[in-house]
C-alpha cells in the first residue's frame, strides 16, 4: 500500500494509546474521500480480528459512535477522553498492555498464518518482519526495525 498523506504510524501514541490515533486518521481520511480503497475493508468494528475492531473492543467504544464523535469535530485527545467516558476509562497498566498487545499482533499467535502471505503480496520478502504492525509500516515506506519504533511505546 502506498504512503497515504495524513496517515499516523500505528506506534504513534495519542494519550496513553499507540494505533488509537491512525483509527482516526483513517476515519476523517475516509470522510474526506481521501482513504485509498485498500484501506476500506478493514475499516470499523464488524470484520473480526481487524485493529479498528480490536481497539474499539478496548476502549468498550462501539466504531459508529466514535466515527460519529470524530465528525462533531474536536482533538484527538478530545476524542480519546470522550472514548474513555463513554466506553471503558483504562487504567495505566492495561493501556501498556495494550500497546504491547497490538504492536506483537501476529507473531505466535492467531493471526501468524496470515503475515507470510501479506510479505509477499506486497513485495516485501526480505525485510524484517515479525508482526502485523511491522507490515503495515514497511507497506506505508517506513521502518520500525531502523528506527526502533517500538521504544516509544
């Protein structure tokens, strides 16, 4: 997938919450019509075992109430508090669980199968890649490897 203008990195933390903010992004990309196609699928909280559905799980959020929040305007860290009143407040601990949940997402667990054929598909073979996040990253042109992206979580 390409590099998409106004796309977060998923380690980028809004609150105490990495990927939290590359949801939003992707829904004002979309209310905009700016979102690529690609991205469109994975969209929300209705497919299993997407980041969009699992965050939304932790944040005890349901996606078309924070995609209707997000279109009433405000910051992400207005977002993220609304998020937290309106769902599930995470204390500390669970939020560094998290964060160290999402970024490890497939590998050695449930969704390993999926990540060799995605290296592929993308074009990808050679590149060190280990989890679903470290796709994502070197699909969008960046490199969490090089920059240890995962020390600022």
């Amino acid at each position: 997938m390409p590099h998409v203008p106004g796309l977060r990195s998923c380690y980028t933390k809004v609150g105490r919450l990495v990927y939290f903010g590359r949801m939003l992004d992707k829904i004002r990309l979309h209310a905009a019509g700016k979102l690529p196609a690609e991205y469109v699928a994975n969209l929300g909280d209705e497919k299993n075992l997407t980041l969009d559905r699992r965050c939304c799980q932790f944040l005890g959020v349901r996606y078309a109430d924070l995609r209707e929040r997000i279109q009433m305007g405000g910051t992400d860290d207005e977002v993220l508090a609304w998020a937290h009143a309106n769902g599930m407040s995470r204390p500390d601990e669970e939020c560094h669980m998290w964060n160290r949940f999402i970024v490890k997402l497939g590998w050695r667990d449930e969704r390993s199968h999926v990540l060799p054929q995605r290296i592929i598909d993308a074009g990808l073979t050679g590149k060190p890649i280990e989890t679903i996040i470290d796709h994502i990253e070197f699909d969008e042109g960046r490199d969490p490897v090089a920059a240890k992206a995962w020390d600022g979580i």
